[in-house]
C-alpha cells in the first residue's frame, strides 16, 4: 500500500475506534428513541448531545457505522457505473430477513445477517446467469431480480405478521428501518463488518482500483477480475444487511449511492474520494439520528437519506470543479477576461492605427473601434483600471495602459495574428476566412503553445494581411513607441 492508502486507512480506523470506544461508556437512563415525553426541542437536542440514553448510543453508532461501510463500497459502485446492483441487491436480501426471522422465530440479528447475504449473494448469481444464458441486459436482469426477490420477501413477511406473535415481531420495521429497534449485538455486528470492509478495502485497495477503472489491463496483469468482483458483491451484501435495521429495504440503495456520489464531484483521487465518502455517510447517519430524536416516532432513515442528499446537493451546488456555481463563476470570470482582452486589443489597433503616436486612447477612438456606446467603454475602462491594466487619469475621457495592459495586449494581438498565419500557411485555408477562427483560438493560447508556433513559422513577423506581429522587444516595453522594425521577434 501507498502512503496515501495508509493515510486513509488510519483515519477509518481511528474514526471506527472512536464509535466503539462511545459504545461502551457508561449506560443510563431513558429507552428508546421513540419512546419519548413531550420536551421541548432544546432540551431533546441536549439530551442527544450528552449521550444519556443506551437506544440514543446504539441508534447513533449504528447510524455512523453503517455510513462508513457504505459509502467505502458506494465508491466503487459508482465509479464502476453500478449503482443498480445496490438497489437491486437490497431488495433481494428481504427474504433472507424473513428466513433468517424463522429459523428460530426471534430477530437474532446473526440468523437475520446469514439469512440475508445468503439471499443477496443467490440474487447477484441470478443475475449473473440471466446475463450469461439469455441476451438480456444487466438493467433488465437487475430489474427482474429485484421485483421477484422483493415480492417474495413481501409475501414471506406478510406471513409472519399472520403468525400469533407477528406483530410484535418487529419484522417490518426492515422494509422502510427503524434506527431505534438497535440494540447492543446489532452495533457489534455492524462494527464487525464495517472493520471488515476498512481492513479488505486497504490490504486490497490497488488491485481493487484497477479492476474498478481497467478491468482489460487488470486480466492482462493476471489479476483475478471475477475474484475481486465477487469479494465486492460479498462485501456489498454485508453492507446492505447491516443497514436495513436503519434505514430499510427501501432507501439502503440510497446511503449507498448519494455519499459516494457527492464525493465524486468533489475530487479525481479514489483514495480521497473513499475517505470523503465515508465521511459523508457518518454525518448523514449521525445527523439523520439527531433529527429523529427532536420528534415522536420520527423516522431515522429517511432523515440519513435526506441529509446524504442535502450534502449532494451542497457538492452540486458548490463543488470546486463541478459545482453549478463554481461553473458559472468560471464562466463569468472567463466571459469578463475575454471582454478586457478584447478591449485591450481594441486599444493596441487604435495605437497601430496612428502609428503608436501618443500614448492615451480617447474614450470615441474606442467606442469607433469597437462599435460600441461611450458609456459602455467607460465601464470596460473602470473593469481594465480595477485589473490594473490601464488608468483613467483625473476627469479625462482617455485612458492609458500600464505596463502589464501594454503587454497583454500585445500578446493578445499576438497569438491573433500568429495564428491566421498558422492557419493559411499549414491548413491552406485563404486569408479572408481565417479571423473568426483567431477570434476565439486568441484567448486560450498558451504561452509553449505560442513558441511552438513561432518555431513552426520560422518567427515570422508579418500576419497574412501584411500586419506585423508584436514580438518580445515589443511587449517587454513599458509603452508602445514608434520605432522601426519594432515587431521582429527575439
């Protein structure tokens, strides 16, 4: 393992370590969380807060464990493009439950766990074999396991809510979780089995990368592909288990997928987006506990989902690279430096015009260059002298540039030209029809992209319309002046 995965493994563990060592403080008073007296919200949220109750513990620890797990194993559904074998092997665990329930007629939560993966792992091989001896798809054979498996788990529960002691069963609370119905051996086994994910995902964490994101280069490494799927579809259906007494058959597909899934547009990295998936999925169980504890009864999985999708939603919104509004602030920003660019430009062909006679450029000079209103230049001037690329001396209608102003500007010009002179010397394309082109190629020239240019022109000084292109000496002065041959290149 790399330093990276050791990092990440680390913080999982003392994350878990810490869950466990709160799981077993000191117990006191109260019971379950829906068993509560009419209270105010604050003295319910401190309630919470100090850890009082056992069922508060349990239903928190459990929460937060099931969130770690599933957004690990989230992470690589989602980078794999399988988020519907989540759905679908959540449905299909729910006869396992039912089963589990009547091997010895009491919810033993190891019964429940056996019962439940065995089915899951009997849905992903249906599944598999559909896929294998029949030309249907993946979608369709997940969509039928899950509608049968979960009709047969209907029936089957349905069956013991009709037995004389069913209703009490509590074997319902499976279908839409009941974080409340935790008890102490539920805890231990989901912090067994999120222990195991943590310890398989960081002793396995390359094999199970490449076999995510290559799976041909993978078997050409010899690297057992099915294996690792397999050991993935197992853990998976420990992960799905261990969540249904939270959050149910119904939303488990949800905290599987919505963690992972904010994570994703949040970084590039694997390594990271595990740990923020993990992250996300503890304090979306740990927040989901919090709300359904304010109220009577309130149900705890479908406050984790909604929190899960409100931390999606935050990443959608507001995501560095991906986010909506990071995206349209780029946008803003880019459309805002094109404009100066193009201003400044304008500016360098007025100075062109009359020969780099005089330093200032008149607010009408522009407006006639560009075509343009005089207000409408005034606001371009005041965003250039905001930028530091010109000054706007006293009360006079002109503007200078500074140095840097002078320098883009030559530079843009620069790549303009250069680049119609690419395009008739190497595309062949006429002279006439090659300015649209620069027009928008000028604004996103880097500066290797510009020498390459410059080598492949034998720096050239002239543009295809006889223009001279700036060259270095230009655009390393502090002002355009009217020397000869001012537009040879270094």
């Amino acid at each position: 393992m790399n330093s990276r995965t050791n990092r990440t493994t680390v913080r999982l563990l003392y994350l878990l370590s810490s869950l466990l060592y709160l799981l077993f403080t000191t117990p006191a008073h109260a019971a379950r969380i829906g068993d509560l007296s009419e209270t105010s919200l604050w003295d319910q949220a401190l309630r919470f807060l100090t850890f009082q109750d056992p069922s508060v513990r349990y239903a928190l620890l459990g929460s937060m464990l099931l969130g770690i797990s599933c957004g690990l194993l989230g992470s690589f559904l989602v980078v794999r493009k399988m988020a519907l074998v989540g759905d679908a092997l959540s449905h299909a665990v729910l006869p396992g439950v039912a089963l589990g329930f009547l091997w010895n007629m009491s919810k033993d939560p190891v019964a429940i766990f056996i019962g439940a993966t065995l089915a899951g792992l009997l849905g992903t091989a249906v599944v598999n074999l559909l896929k294998q001896t029949t030309p249907l798809k993946e979608d369709t054979a997940l969509g039928l396991v899950l509608a049968s498996f979960f009709a047969v788990g209907i029936c089957l529960v349905t069956m013991i809510q009709r037995l004389p002691t069913g209703n009490k069963s509590g074997i319902d609370k499976f279908l839409f979780g009941q974080a409340a119905a935790i008890g102490a051996a539920d805890v231990q086994l989901m912090a067994v089995v999120t222990g195991l994910v943590v310890v398989v995902i960081a002793l396995f964490y390359k094999e199970f990368l490449v076999t995510s994101f290559d799976a041909g280069f993978a078997r050409a490494v010899g690297l057992p592909v099915q294996a690792f799927h397999y050991g993935l579809m197992l853990l998976l259906a420990f992960a799905v288990v261990i969540a249904l007494q939270a959050v149910g058959v119904v939303l488990v597909s949800a905290m599987l997928i919505t963690p992972a899934a904010a994570a994703y547009l949040l970084t590039d990295r694997m390594h990271r987006m595990l740990l923020l998936a993990a992250v996300f999925g503890m304090a979306a169980g740990a927040l989901g506990a919090f709300l359904s504890f304010l109220g009577n009864n309130l149900p705890t999985g479908p406050f984790m989902v909604l929190a899960a999708t409100a931390v999606f939603a935050a990443a959608f919104l507001f995501g560095p690279r991906h986010g909506i509004v990071a995206r349209w602030w780029r946008q803003r920003s880019r459309a805002a430096r094109i404009q100066r660019e193009n201003t400044l430009k304008a500016i360098y062909h007025v100075l062109e015009a009359r020969n780099f006679q005089g330093e200032g450029v008149s607010f009408s000079e522009l407006a006639e260059r560009r075509r343009e209103t005089e207000e409408e230049i005034q606001v371009q001037a005041a965003a250039l002298a905001r930028h530091e690329l010109a000054t706007l001396p006293g009360e006079a209608d002109a503007l200078f540039l500074t140095p840097a102003g002078w320098q883009t500007a030559c530079a843009i010009v620069r790549n303009h030209r250069l680049w119609e002179l690419y395009l008739t010397h190497t595309a062949q394309i006429a002279p006439d029809h090659v300015h649209e082109d620069a027009e928008k190629i000028e604004h996103v020239l880097g500066e290797d992209m510009v020498r390459e240019l410059e080598r492949r022109l034998n720096y050239a000084t002239k543009d295809p319309h006889g223009k001279v292109i700036p060259g270095v000496p230009v655009m390393l002065e502090t002002k355009p002046e009217a020397t000869p041959g001012y537009g040879r290149s270094a």
